[in-house]
C-alpha cells in the first residue's frame, strides 16, 4: 500500500535512482510467475534499502523473509567487498529464483540462503550482524526482535517492513485480527524499548528505523 497519490509516488520514483536491470527483470519475472507479488519490495522502497544500507556499510547483514530476493539484492549493494548476508525463508519453493538472480548481480557469493524456521535458525548463526531486516511472518515480529537483539552491537540498524499494515494499526481492532494485533504490539515495543531508538517512515506499508543504544 502506498500512502500517498499515485501521482506524486510515480514522482518519487521517477527521481530516485534507477534500479538496477537484474532487479527489473526480478520484478517482472515475480509478476508473471509467483503467487501475491505484491509482496515484492519494489523499486522505490529498494532505492531506500540500499541507500541506508550504503550509509551502514555492514559487515553482515540479516534478513527475514526473502520472497524472491529483490531486497536482498538491494541491501547486498551496502556490502563490504569482505561481507555476506545471510537470508531465511520458510518457503523452499523460491529458492531457485533466488538463487538465480543472486548469481546474476555478481552477490552470489556474498549471500548464504537459509531455509526453515528463522527463530530456530537465527540462534545457529555465530556472528553478529551490523544491519538487519524482518520481513517475514508478522505475528512473529517481537520475537524475531528478541532473538537478533543479542547479535547486535551498539550502532547496528533493524529494519521493519509492513508496519502500518495498510493503515490497519489506526482502525478499531478486529479480535480476529491476529496480525494487526501482533502489529500493534511490535510497535509499542519498539517506542517503549530502552534498548533501541525508532523512527517510523512512511514508505510503502511503513517501513521502522530503529538503532541499537550504546548501553546494550
């Protein structure tokens, strides 16, 4: 979902940097052949993924949720030439798509893919990580938060996706609603937790900044 006019979204676009061809031909390839691909992170939100990751410069990077790999291209541009990113998807499916474009950027040897349950792989992974990103399953979010927060140095950057869920996190609870809920609950954890400082951005669905404090 975008939050503002289409019009005035195509102008943002149009005068950010280009995304690369490779991504472009993902993006196209996810829109033909795999189901929801609106779930894609798209050209502009792309553009903000690499350029806070080329601010970050991270040594390693986490995601959760890869799809079919467009934001993991996009944060691997921030990459040092000695780092990796090390990304998990519960859908094995997608794993050649994946793999393909990730060859075909000239990252493939940087990105480790990872198949299966991230909050029983994630406390496998023995390193710390300078950028992370969770876009996976949302009723899972606060815990995908308790379990990289203790591979996190003061400085390091979380990204949330999807965090104004269609602007659901203003309207009246549906008790059924277990994502919103689950949304809504995440959202205050990140504003009231003294262990990181949060800006929310409205990018797309909402996308949260949020640092690691010193003290950690």
């Amino acid at each position: 979902m975008h939050f503002l006019p289409d019009s005035l979204q195509q102008y943002l676009t149009d005068h950010s940097e280009n995304e690369p061809e490779y991504l472009t031909a993902l993006s196209r390839e996810t829109h033909l052949k795999v189901i929801q691909p609106r779930m894609i992170t798209g050209h502009y939100q792309g553009r903000v993924l690499s350029m806070l990751s080329k601010i970050v410069r991270p040594e390693r990077i986490l995601e959760i949720g890869t799809y079919t790999g467009y934001s993991a291209l996009c944060l691997a541009e921030g990459l040092l030439s000695t780092g990796e990113l090390h990304t998990i998807d519960i859908n094995e499916e997608l794993q050649d798509i994946q793999r393909r474009y990730f060859e075909r950027s000239g990252f493939g040897k940087q990105i480790i893919q990872h198949i299966g349950n991230a909050l029983e792989i994630i406390p496998q992974l023995d390193m710390q990580f300078d950028l992370v990103f969770i876009d996976a399953e949302k009723k899972e979010y606060s815990r995908y938060l308790e379990v990289v927060l203790p591979k996190m140095r003061a400085g390091s950057i979380i990204l949330s996706d999807n965090v104004l869920w269609s602007g659901k996190v203003i309207e009246e609870l549906n008790p059924s609603d277990k994502a919103t809920k689950a949304l809504l609950e995440y959202n205050r954890m990140l504003k009231e937790d003294p262990r990181i400082e949060t800006v929310v951005l409205p990018i797309r669905d909402g996308l949260t900044l949020s640092r690691v404090r010193e003290f950690l």
